[in-house]
C-alpha cells in the first residue's frame, strides 16, 4: 500500500486546491482590468457593483479564506478517516488520545504531530493555518500561537524560505492570533503545507502498518456488517476459495486502496467466518 484510503479520499477532496485557486485569482484578475460591470446573461442573476475595483477586491479576500477553511476541513476528514475502522492507526493509546481531543482539529493534528514526530517546521505551519482558520472563522475565537510553533517558525525559517518559495514567517504568528489578510504568497503556502503535513503522516503511518491485522479486520467487519449482508458477505461466503481470494484482492484494490497485496495476507482472510447473527 502506497497511500492510504484516508490519503487517497484528501487528495481527491483536496488535490487541486492550489490550481483552483490560482485559477480564481487569475479570473478575478481579468475581470479587475476588463470593462465588464454586468453579469453574463447566462448566469441569471444581478451583479452590477458600484465600486467594481473594491468587490474585485473583496472577493479575493473571500476567496483566500474559503480556500484556507477548506484546507483545514480536509485536515480534519483526513485525521477522522485514518481513525476509523478499519484500524489504519493500530495503537490504543493513540486511538485514546485523540477521542479526549473531541472535535478539535488542532488538538488533533498536534496528537498526530507528537506521535509521528512530524517536521517542526510542517508542524508550526499548520499550527499556524489551523489558528488562523479558528479566529476568523469562528465567534469570539481567541486563539493563540504555541511558544514552540514560534520558536519553530523562527529557527526553520531558512528552510521554509527554500522550501516554500520564499516565504517569510516573521508576520504569521501575529496575522494568525489577529485573524488578518493574508497575501498569496502566504495563502499558497499553507495550502502547501496541508500536503506536506499529509504526506508525512501518511508515510508514517504506512512504516509501522500491519496489512495481516488491518485485511482481517475489514473482512470481519464487513461480513458482520448488515448493511453488507446482502452485498460483500453474501457475495464472500458463497465463493469457493479461489474464486474468493481473487474476490478478495479486488476488493482490497478497489476499497482500500492496495496496490499490490501479499499471498499471506490473502490467505490470513480466506478462513474468516461470521461472528455474530447479521440479521
């Protein structure tokens, strides 16, 4: 397994985001410096602002935020998937800490961070970004920088600089608490360190994964699963054992996103029967 289904289920909420974005910034761009004041008749609806400069203006600003909220909800679908059934995370004591994070996403990308020792400098971005979301977005939200995100930011600015087009940290953690514009420059970044933050994760996840624990659980699962009685076990059960292993590593391919899947593991699942009444 190359990614997991959690990994894969981001990329595809979240893939583009900078491309979209670029492109929105490009339109609202063309229409700033063309003699359009009215709306397309095509698009059925009044848009003839008074000051067109200004709502170009505006409208940016809306942009930038609506594309940093979705970043940090694509974070947040990203952690809930890898801790859901079946178990991507296979560690109690992790699974424990982050259901007393509730439905924190900082509190939950700084547990995942902790655990995976993710980079300091991918950590206190996000830190950052995660921040910022909440104090604009959310009512009387006073959220702070951690020291350490701060610290970070600061000894790892030579490396964020050549690694995110020259950015420069030193307004972040103000702008973040203070929930004020932020540049393009800016935006981009963080957008780009929700896919380093992913990807860090994910292959961290994947050096210590158990495809014999994780394969048996979702088959157990399934074939006590009675939403499924009538699909996945009906279809299992009533298969020889040839024909339901080449079941089964279709199935592994198409749901869990295996690439290639072990003769063993395979075989770890063949066996597997219903634990319980389905009905």
């Amino acid at each position: 397994m190359k990614k997991t289904l959690a990994r894969i289920q981001f990329k595809k909420h979240f893939g583009q985001a900078n491309h979209y974005l670029v492109t929105s910034l490009v339109a609202l761009h063309n229409l700033d410096t063309s003699p359009i004041v009215e709306a397309p008749e095509e698009l059925r609806m009044a848009w003839s602002p008074k000051d067109k400069k200004a709502s170009v203006s505006r409208s940016r600003n809306f942009v930038l935020h609506s594309f940093l909220g979705l970043a940090v909800d694509s974070i947040d679908m990203y952690l809930s998937l890898l801790n859901r059934k079946p178990d991507y995370l296979q560690n109690s004591e992790l699974a424990s800490r982050l259901d007393g994070a509730g439905r924190s996403v900082l509190r939950k990308a700084q547990i995942f961070s902790e655990h995976y020792n993710v980079h300091p400098a991918t950590r206190a971005l996000i830190d950052i970004l995660i921040t910022w979301r909440n104090n604009v977005f959310h009512e009387l939200a006073d959220n702070k920088i951690k020291k350490e995100s701060r610290e970070a930011l600061l000894s790892n600015s030579f490396y964020i600089a050549e690694n995110y087009r020259g950015l420069k940290v030193s307004e972040l953690p103000n702008k973040a608490e203070k929930g004020s514009p932020l540049t393009f420059k800016e935006t981009a970044s963080l957008i780009n360190a929700v896919h380093h933050y992913v990807q860090e994760i994910d292959t961290a996840v994947l050096s210590a994964f158990d495809p014999v624990a994780f394969c048996t659980e979702a088959v157990t699962d399934a074939i006590n699963n009675k939403e499924q009685e009538k699909g996945f076990a009906a279809k299992y059960l009533s298969l020889p054992t040839e024909k339901r292993q080449r079941f089964l590593r279709n199935w592994f391919r198409n749901l869990y996103g295996f690439s290639e899947i072990d003769e063993q593991v395979l075989a770890s699942c063949l066996a597997i029967q219903k634990t319980r009444d389905a009905s």
